[in-house]
C-alpha cells in the first residue's frame, strides 16, 4: 500500500517525543502490520459535527485519543473565552460507564483548567440529562459528557445552558475555524 504523503507528515509527528511511548508503539505497530489503519488513522483531523465529536478510539488524527480531545478542549477553550470575553468561565464533565470515559474526561478536565476555566467533574457516571441539570444549576457555560454508542466509537458531546442543539449548531459553524490553531 502507498502511504500518503499528509499521513506520513502527521505520522512522523506522532513518531516524536511530544507524544508518548505509548502512542508511538501502536503507530509503529500500524506501520508494520496494518497500513490501510494507519491511513485511516491520519488522513484527516476528527471533525466536530452536530453532537460534538464522535469517532473510534485509537491513535491519530482521526480518532478519540488524548491528544485530539486536548486539542479539541484547547480550541472550545478558546471559544468560549472570546464569547464570554471577561465572564468566569465554568464547564460541567460527566462519564458514563464504558472503557477509558474517566480518564478522558480528565484529560479536558485538565485542559480546561489549564485555561483557567472552572471545572465541575462528576467524580462517578451520569447520564446526560444529570449533567443538563449540572450546566443549568452551576451556571456554566458549557457542558461535555462522554458516550460510547459502540465498542470502539467515543462520543465528546457539547451544549451550552440554553438549548444543546443551537449551540452545537452555533459551535459547529464557529468553532471550527477557532481551534484550527489550537
């Protein structure tokens, strides 16, 4: 198989140290052994669509990962300090049950308040309409819960306090551009 030059270029970043040894032994694994995953892996970044994000876990661009979901929280980070330029920003996170959902949310837990954003973490799962009443009561800007609707499939859904639908339409338009640089 002919490997594209754009998914060598992010392979090859991936291959550095920023990322750790972990991730860098999956992709050399891929290389090897599976190259139509490593290409699907990395052809393109994982797009945010109408419910957040949703992809299969995994290394890569175009997967769920640590990485992406930081880059993705750093970019709504972003966001949301320019639409509430000067407000103390706040951000609910609920888990459900399925594998790897905690130790996400902690990832963009962590991201956030690196921003100085303050952050409502359930320390145990939810489902979605319990962190719908978290957003509203704590008075946040923002709230993301993690799903699994598949064995490998990780959903990164986002809503605002007032209506789920029109911000991720909102965020969706927006956003995109916004984090293009995060």
């Amino acid at each position: 198989m002919n490997i594209s030059k754009l998914v060598l270029e992010q392979v090859n970043k991936w291959l550095t140290p920023t990322f750790d040894s972990q991730t860098q032994t999956e992709i050399e694994k891929m290389m090897t052994s599976a190259p139509a995953e490593l290409e699907d892996s990395f052809y393109k970044n994982l797009e945010f669509g109408t419910g957040g994000m949703r992809g299969i876990m995994g290394v890569g661009t175009n997967r769920i990962n640590k990485y992406t979901l930081g880059r993705n929280t750093q970019g709504l980070s972003l966001y949301l300090k320019k639409i509430f330029a000067g407000e103390d920003l706040r951000v609910a996170i609920a888990f459900d049950c399925r594998h790897n959902s905690k130790e996400l949310a902690e990832v963009v837990a962590n991201v956030f308040s690196a921003n100085c954003i303050k952050v409502f973490l359930f320390s145990d799962l939810r489902a979605t309409p319990e962190l719908s009443f978290a957003v509203k009561e704590l008075n946040c800007h923002a709230g993301i819960v993690f799903r699994r609707k598949a064995l490998r499939n990780v959903t990164f859904r986002v809503a605002d306090s007032n209506s789920p639908s029109t911000a991720i339409r909102s965020l969706k338009r927006k956003f995109s551009k916004a984090w293009a640089y995060a």
